[in-house]
C-alpha cells in the first residue's frame, strides 16, 4: 500500500496540458510526418470541455497542436473558452501563420505565453519548393502584424521560427537567422528530424552555411538561436579542426550542465498530452498511454497503474518508456540490449492502436531511409 502512495499525485499537481487538436491541415510540405490531413480525426469538444474540466483550476499553460490549429474550429473554441473561462491559463502553440490573423492575433497579444512559427525557409523561392497551398507573403506580413500589435501592448509573448533542415532550404540558415531578427522574433532555431535527407548534402555547401549561421547568430544576438551544432555533429562526425571551431562557435553544448541530465523528469508528476483519440500520456515523447479519456475519467488515469509504473521509472531515471528523440533521455534504449525488446513492445503497441498508420508509417519510413 505505501509502495503504491508513493507513486500516487493530486491532479491539482498538473500545470501543463498539450491537446492534440487533430491532422486537418491548409497546407502541404514535402517533409510532414502526417498521413492525414483531413477533418475526420479532428478531437470531439467533449475531450476538453467535460473530461478535462476537473485540470483546469491548477494549470499554468496549455499547448493546442495540429494539423494547423488555426483553421480546426475545435482548435478556436478551445482557445475561446480558456480565455473565457480560465484566464489565468497561458495559450502556447505551433502554426505555418497562414491563417494567423485577426482574432488569434488578440488571443495571443493579451492570453498567450508563446508561438512557434515553422518558418523552414528565408525566402519565397524555397519556401514555395517545399509547400504547397501557401502563400510565403501572406505569412510574413501575418507575422508582421502580429509583431506590431504585441509592440502596441508591449505584451510578453514570446515569439520563435523553426526551420527543419532539409537539402533544399540548407543554405538559407544564415539568411533565415536574419529575417527572424529583422521580423522580431525572439529566437530562431533549427531541427534535424530528417538527417537521413541531408546527409548527401556536399559537405563544402554545408560548411559555408553553417558558417554563414555562425555569422548571423554573432551579429544578430538579440535573436537566440539554437540547433546549428547538432546539424554539425551529424553531418560531420569527426570534426576538423574547422568544424570543431565552429562547435565552439555556436557554444550550444555549454548550455545544459550535467544538472539537467542528473534531474528527474518531472513530466509525469505535472504534465499531461492528450490525443484527440483520448489517449492520455504524460508528454509528446512518451510512447505509452496512461490511459482512455473514453473509457476511464482523468482522476482515475492521473493514478493509474500505467501513471504510477511510469513515475515510478522516470524516479529510477529509467527511460524505457520514453521515446529516444526526448532530450532528457541520455540512454535510448536503442543503445542498451533491451533495444529489440522495446522497439518491438512499441511497435506492437502502435500496431494494436492503429493498424492501418502504423503500416502506412513504416513503409513511408522504410522509403525514406533508403532513398
Ligand atoms: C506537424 S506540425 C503542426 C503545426 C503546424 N501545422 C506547423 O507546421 O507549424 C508541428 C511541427 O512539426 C514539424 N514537422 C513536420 N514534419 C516533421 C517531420 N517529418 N519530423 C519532425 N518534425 C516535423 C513542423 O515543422 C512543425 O514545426
Ligand atoms: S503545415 Fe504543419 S501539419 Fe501542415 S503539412 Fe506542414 S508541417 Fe504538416
Ligand atoms: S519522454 Fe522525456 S519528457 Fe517524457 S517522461 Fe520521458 S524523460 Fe520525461
């Protein structure tokens, strides 16, 4: 029974939510991870007007994702009644800025914390080669008024842009570095989910873009910029001596002491991930759900056995049931013997879940590797 308290917490410990919204989407680009893009698998607004109801009082912030959650009406009627009806909670969220106009430009200037941008170009001409629907100058002059009207009010939102590198947009980093300062985005940043896709890129091209990133990032230093080095230490794993001065250049290694890996990952103690399917998990890249919103009330998910089973490993700093991709995961359990073991337990997990992505995402994966 002790054993059992100990792993036991009030859901009024829980002070962040991420709602998936759903896959709908008003644009297309080449890299998405998505299969489906239509309405059909939107979040029914029960998930968060009724099952979630009993979080709300003790959260700080939510985060609402897609698709693009400006144009999923769930998305908007969510962020109306947060602000309607819990004030106190902060709005976060991740958008392509077509659609970001208007009212969701109010939302985010008085009740918003921060907005992610997915940028992933500098210019229309590559922008337009990795996106379909779009339109590069509606999104640059959305941001635009959205920067000028958190001026107005001199609220704190802060602001990001992300680019996930690819082949096409590579020597756009510095450029991009310097329209985010130019725009007034408080920080830049670059992600390389899909290195398998630049790691044919010609290595001399690669140099002289990151060192052109390196560049903006020392003349732009209002803009935080992050995400050059591990760009650099996949393309390049064994440095030179010029690519290891350009390591130290972008200084990013020094950012998270040993302290940050010595923490225990508070996630399942006071974070919860919805799925617009109603699975619960405690955060994106935890591959187990803890529970149903369909079948068992959050009360009962918050401590269930699969909570608790979770808390109790993240206390052991056992990341067994945490994705590899999860920055506090120091040992993917790719690396250990268990590797197989859990890859499987995962993907028989997905398979039972979903049959028909599962399928759809492994041969997808499978085409991308051996391009
Ligand atoms: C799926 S999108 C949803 C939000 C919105 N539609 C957008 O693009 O910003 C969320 C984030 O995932 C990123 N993303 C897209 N495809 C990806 C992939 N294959 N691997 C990793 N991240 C990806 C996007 O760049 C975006 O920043
Ligand atoms: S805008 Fe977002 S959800 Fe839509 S295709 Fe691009 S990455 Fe995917
Ligand atoms: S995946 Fe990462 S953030 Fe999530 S619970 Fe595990 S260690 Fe924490």
């Amino acid at each position: 029974m002790k054993k059992i308290q100990k792993y036991n917490t009030p859901l009024s410990k829980i002070e962040t939510l991420t709602l998936e919204m759903g896959y709908q989407c008003n644009i297309r680009c080449n890299f998405c991870y998505q299969e489906d893009f239509s309405p059909k698998n939107n979040a029914p607004d029960e998930l968060w007007r009724e099952k979630l109801a009993p979080v709300y009082p003790s959260l700080k912030r939510v985060t609402f994702l897609g698709g693009e959650p400006t144009i999923i009406k769930g998305a908007k009627d969510f962020s109306d009644f947060i602000v309607q009806e819990h004030p106190h909670i902060k709005l976060d969220t991740i958008t392509n800025g077509l659609a970001f106009k208007g009212e969701w430009i109010d939302k985010f200037v008085s009740n918003g914390h921060k907005i992610i941008f997915s940028l992933n170009a500098a210019s229309s001409v590559v922008y337009d080669k990795i996106t379909r629907n779009s339109n590069w100058d509606k999104v640059i002059a959305n941001i635009k008024d959205l920067v000028a009207a958190r001026k107005k009010v001199s609220s704190k939102l802060i602001l990001e842009a992300s680019m996930l590198v690819l082949p096409e947009n590579i020597h756009e980093m510095g450029a991009f570095i310097q329209l985010c300062e130019k725009l007034g985005f408080d920080k830049a940043f670059f992600i390389t989910p899909l290195f398998h896709q630049i790691k044919n890129v010609d290595r001399d091209v690669a140099r002289r873009s990151i060192t052109e990133a390196c560049d903006m990032k020392d003349k732009y230093q209002r803009v935080k910029v992050e995400g050059i080095e591990s760009i650099l230490k996949n393309l390049f794993p064994e440095p030179d001596d010029e690519v290891a001065a350009l390591i130290d250049r972008c200084d990013e290694h020094g950012e998270r002491d040993s302290s940050y890996y010595d923490a225990v990952c508070k996630y399942p103690w006071n974070s919860l991930y919805v799925k617009h399917t109603g699975d619960v998990m405690v955060c994106c890249a935890a591959w187990l759900a803890i529970g149903n919103l369909n079948t068992n009330s959050i009360e009962d998910i918050w401590n269930s056995s699969h909570a608790r089973n979770m808390r109790k490993k993240m206390a052991a700093k056992d990341y067994s049931l945490c994705k590899r991709i999860c920055p506090f995961n120091e040992n993917p359990s790719k690396k250990n013997k268990e590797s197989l073991n859990v890859v499987g337990r995962k993907l028989v997990y997905r398979f039972v879940k979903d049959p028909k992505m599962t399928i759809k995402k492994i041969k997808k994966e499978a085409g991308r590797f051996f391009k």
